[in-house]
C-alpha cells in the first residue's frame, strides 16, 4: 500500500510539472518557443496541446516555412483527435494555399481520409460517402503514381460497396412494403448503376417478381402491357441465368404472366420462347 501511494505522488507531481510547463508556455510571448513546444507535443503525439498551441501561433507564422509546417501539423491534429470535419477542411486548405509544397499530395489524401472517416453507415444519409468517393477519385487521378493509391482504391471499392448496399436494400424494400412500381423502377436503376455487383441475380428475379405483382395490381386498361412487361424481363433473366435457384419460381410468374395476356397464341415470340426453355 506505501509503494501504490508513493508511486501515486510521484504520478501526481508528474501530472502537474506538466501542466505547469504546459500553462507556462501557452502564456508565453515568445512564438519561437510556443511553436518548438508545438512541435514537440506533435511528434511525442500529444495531440490536444499541440493543437491548443497550432491554433495560438498560426495566424502569427505567415508567409515562412515553420507557418506551412504548423499548418500541415495542426490539420494532422485535429485527423488524430478524431475531429474529421475540421481536418478535412484544414488539408484542403493546405494543398490549396501551398499547391507547391513537397506535402500537397500527402494532405490531398488526409482529406479523403478525413471525408472518409465521416461516412456512415450504409442504412443513413451516403452525403458524405459521394464525397468521400469524389476526393478519393480525384486523389487517384491527380497522383496516378503515388504509393497511396492501392489504399485510396480500396477505400473507394468500400465506399462504392456501402453505397450498392443502400441501393440494394432501398429497392428490395419497395417490393417487401407492395410499392411495386417503385421497385421495377429502383431494380432497373441498380442494375444500371452496378452492372457487375453480387445481387444481381437476386434482382433480376425480383423484378420479375414485382413486374408481375404490379400487372396483378392494375386497372384494367393497364393489365395487358404490364404482363407483357413481366414478360420480357422473365426472359431477360432466363437469358442471363439460365441455372438460377430462383428459376421455378420465375417460371411461375412467366406462366400465369403469359396466360393473363391471352395465352401462347396472342404472341408467336412467347411461343418460340417458351418452347426454347
């Protein structure tokens, strides 16, 4: 119990040497001191501090070199703080003002990652992830070569996956609450928007599946076109998917699909089809 005290003491007399060096100094006149502490607190990561002093010294270090390396330090500050907001706003004001410096390319991709670290989760508002996605791609294609791409390129397949997350479950959705018009629409925008994604065959059935559901729904003068509608997206995916685990379910919605509109013999292309399969 002595050692616990005795180490305790020495833990608090530490603790307020160093808030006592760290207040002396933020009272300082002397900028040259402020901003070698500043520096200091950065590279042993103390990252608060060296902000609080950033923040001090700035507006006094314009037009040299210790005002681009305090600014470039700070911006890093706030990344490490977890302030992303105000780190992504600080690097792009970096590259802007010292477009020549040798640390531009470096603060162009902090502020991907910054806008980055602010997308949420696929189910809310993707604003920041379209934005993220931008200043990724614009990274990528100003600095084609850089070491950072490979990072840059994953991180933009991850945002792009989160964003065909949404767009998969918005319109899986529209067909699970009856909105069948809006899922036929939301089915063809997703297979436009990711012609190469996973879900696809998923959607190719259940537009078949809404299509079908949005014929069965309609006013009467409506009915005809919609069946035919259903129609030729069963065909579509029977085209593209010939050995999918939602065939025999498709094949339904085709047949009844295909008996609404008057049978076989109202069109000679469905009967060629149908014989084909």
């Amino acid at each position: 119990m002595r050692t616990f005290i005795r180490f305790a003491a020495v833990i608090l007399v530490v603790l307020a040497s160093s808030c006592s060096k760290f207040s002396r100094i933020q009272k300082s006149t002397d900028i040259n001191e402020k901003y070698q502490a500043a520096v200091s607190y950065y590279e042993k990561k103390e990252y608060y501090k060296a902000d609080l002093l950033f923040e001090e010294i700035i507006p006094l270090l314009k037009g040299n070199r210790e005002s681009e390396l305090a600014q470039f330090y700070q911006a890093y500050c706030k990344y490490n703080l977890g302030n992303f907001i105000e780190s992504e706003y600080l690097f792009k004001r970096f590259y802007e003002t010292f477009s020549r410096s040798d640390m531009a390319e470096e603060a162009m991709h902090m502020r991907a990652l910054s806008l980055y670290e602010q997308s949420p989760t696929y189910e809310l508002d993707q604003t920041s992830t379209l934005a993220a996605i931008t200043a990724l791609q614009t990274y990528i294609n100003a600095y084609p070569e850089s070491k950072r791409v490979e990072r840059a390129t994953n991180l933009l397949r991850e945002l792009r996956g989160k964003l065909e997350k949404k767009a998969y479950e918005q319109a899986v959705l529209y067909a699970k609450i009856g909105d069948y018009k809006a899922a036929v629409v939301a089915f063809n925008n997703f297979q436009r928007g990711y012609p190469d994604s996973d879900y696809n065959e998923e959607i190719a059935f259940l537009r078949v599946q809404s299509a079908y559901n949005l014929a069965k729904q309609s006013i009467q003068t409506k009915k005809n076109d919609r069946f035919r509608e259903a129609i030729g997206y069963y065909q579509t995916f029977i085209d593209q998917y010939p050995q999918s685990r939602y065939l025999k379910d498709a094949e339904k919605y085709y047949s009844d699909s295909v008996q609404e509109v008057g049978g076989l013999g109202a069109n000679p292309d469905l009967q060629s089809s149908n014989n084909n399969k």
